[in-house]
C-alpha cells in the first residue's frame, strides 16, 4: 500500500526519537518517546496513511513486530545500504537520524530487512549461541596454552611414525595432567584455565543437542537433510544456513544469495581502470564463516556423490543434484590448485560457487526450482 506520511524511528533501549515527514507540504513533526510502542502507535495514527522505518541494530525486530500488531506499517531498514550526507557526520543527533530516515522513506531510497518470524529468529539465537561458545573455546584454550607457554612448558610429543601429535588430543591432555608448579597460586590459576576449556566444551556439546533436535522438526528437516548431502556439510551448518537464510527463494539467483553472504569479489574500477579485489564481506557473516569452512573439505574430497545418511527424506532429484555439485566443486578446487591459486583464494572461490549450490537445493526443496 503507498503511503503518503513517512515516519522515521532512531530506536534507542530507553527512547524513541520519531519524525513524520509529508513530502507534499514538506512539513517535519518530531516527538521523543519512551520506548513504548502503544504510545508510539497513537502518535502514528495522527498522520494520513503512515508508515515507520527504523535502522537494522542491535534493537532488534520486536518493535517492528508490536508496531504491526499494533496496525502500524512497519519496516527495517539495512543501515549498511543507507548513505549519509559528509556534511552530516559532525552532526549527528537523534533529531537528524529520524528525519533522515523518513526522507529515505519517502524516497524509495531503502533496502528493506526480511523480518523473520518468531520461531526462525529462536531457532538464529540457537545456532548463534554455538557460534559464541566456539569463539569462547578458542579463547579459553588460548589462554591455557600460553598460560604453559610463559612457565616453558611447550607439548611437542611425536607419534610412532615420528609425527607430531596436535592439541587437544587425549595425548595432550594426558601430558598437562601430568604438569605440576611449586607454587599454589600457579595451581589454582591452572585449574581455573582448564575448567574454563571443559565447562565451554560441555555448553557446546548442550548446545549442539538442542540443534540435532530441533533439525528435525516439519519446518526445517527436508532443507537441512538436503543441504547434508553436499560434502563438507552435516547437522549443525545445514540448520545454521537454513535458518539464516529464512526463505531461499527470496534471492532471485545464485549470484545474488553469493552478494548476499559477502562472498563477491569487490571492485574498483573508474575510467579505463578495471581493479578486483578480495570478497566484499558485505553481507551475513555467520553463513559466509560456515561455507568457508565447509569449502576446506573439497581440498582432498573424492568427486563422487556423499554416502546417503538421510534416507528417504531427500527426493532423488536433489540428491543427484547435490551429487553434481560435489563433483563440480571437487573438480573446481583441483582446477584453482593447479593454478597456483593460494589456498586461501581459491578456498574463497569455492565457497562461492558452495553457495551457490546452497541456493539451488533450497529452492529445488522449496519447490521454486
């Protein structure tokens, strides 16, 4: 429905600061709030037919979702797409922010956020939650490492065949029970570190409970056993894809979704100049991180199609669809080694190729495909 007021939101935790711009007057009404979204609601309706936009933040969808239910058109705003002004950077105020988004508004000049459900959004905090205990592993095992490191403790155990053995193995573990100090206050800290490690891992395998349960729900199961049967991903990155992506089919194309995750090459070009540079990293780090990751396994994978573990869930043509891809990706990764490509390049190239397979099986579930 068009409209004719555009209403502009700079959405604080504690306040609200709203304009009202009519681009036929040109006339601009601001108004603090508390944040509350029924008296806000009662402001709004005071306008000929309304509608509300407010940056993507940390405030989240929840306003967007009580304005709507409040009958209030109600729409998110990607602040990575908006461009201000240079001579608005020295002044910025909740006032101009608000205004600046109803202009924006009453220009078309936005690029809208898809506001997911509330369901698909738990399910996003889930697989997001994992993502931090990962990170806070990492950190946590940092810490212990070089913990041993400053009191020269260094592990450098070799195998039989005189290879040497990686962290975190039970060797390892073997090795720093064995560590000992001559002062209490080094024991304690030791203690702390390594129950930092096992008090991580424990809410990371919790956590990854919870999402092998919830993967199999009506909802999410067919997309995420399908996207299984592309090498390099299992349970845990299918869900994580799935439920960020929220509707595959809402990307026109393969190209697009690629954009999308930040997975493009960038470019810089005026003139008769033509420069590319790395991936634009513009976009929903979360999948980008697990596609890459996912693409590492097609270093050394075999072009043949993945060992069915799904049953009968996943109709034939996917799975052959899938099998098609392994064998292209594969094929493609040799390709740009050959090449002489860095492994991080050509690692980065393959993912985006991954995605676009990513795409196609989700839409081919969804039937738009």
């Amino acid at each position: 429905m068009n409209h004719v007021t555009s209403i502009g939101l700079d959405v604080h935790a504690r306040s609200i600061t709203a304009a009202a711009f009519n681009p036929a007057t040109g006339e601009v009404i601001t108004r603090r709030f508390e944040n509350s979204p029924t008296e806000l609601a009662s402001w709004i309706r005071d306008f000929e037919k309304p509608k509300a936009i407010y940056e993507s933040g940390v405030t989240g969808f929840h306003l967007a979702r009580e304005l709507k239910a409040l009958g209030i058109d109600c729409i998110i705003g990607a602040i990575s797409k908006m461009y201000k002004p240079a001579a608005d950077k020295r002044n910025k105020t909740d006032k101009n922010d608000a205004v600046f988004l109803a202009r924006m508004l009453a220009s078309h000049n936005i690029v809208e956020v898809m506001i997911p459900d509330e369901e698909c959004e738990a399910m996003r905090d889930l697989t997001r939650a994992l993502e931090d205990v990962r990170q806070d592993i990492v950190r946590a095992k940092q810490r212990l490492s070089k913990f041993l490191m400053r009191h020269g403790y260094i592990f450098s155990e070799v195998n039989e065949k005189g290879k040497r053995i990686g962290y975190w193995t039970r060797a390892h573990w073997e090795w720093m029970r064995k560590i000992e100090f001559p002062f209490e206050a080094d024991e304690e800290t030791y203690a702390f570190y390594i129950s930092e490690v096992r008090h991580f891992e424990a809410h990371k395998k919790e956590l990854e409970k919870f999402i092998r349960a919830h993967a199999k729900k009506g909802r999410w199961n067919l997309r995420v056993e399908a996207l299984r049967s592309l090498k390099g991903i299992e349970v845990i990155t299918a869900f994580a894809i799935v439920v960020e992506a929220q509707v595959f089919s809402r990307f026109d194309s393969a190209s697009a979704f690629s954009a999308w995750l930040g997975l493009t090459p960038s470019e810089h070009s005026s003139g008769e100049s033509f420069r590319k540079g790395g991936i634009t990293k513009a976009g929903n780090s979360h999948i980008r991180k697990l596609l890459v990751e996912a693409s590492w396994h097609y270093t050394g994978a075999h072009p043949t199609r993945k060992r069915n573990e799904w049953g009968e869930i996943v109709p034939l043509h996917i799975e052959n669809h899938a099998a098609k891809g392994v064998k292209r990706l594969v094929t493609r990764r040799k390709y740009l080694h050959e090449r002489g490509k860095k492994p991080v390049v050509a690692n980065c190239a393959t993912a985006r190729e991954l995605a676009g397979w990513v795409w196609a099986i989700g839409c081919m579930c969804e039937e738009t495909l």
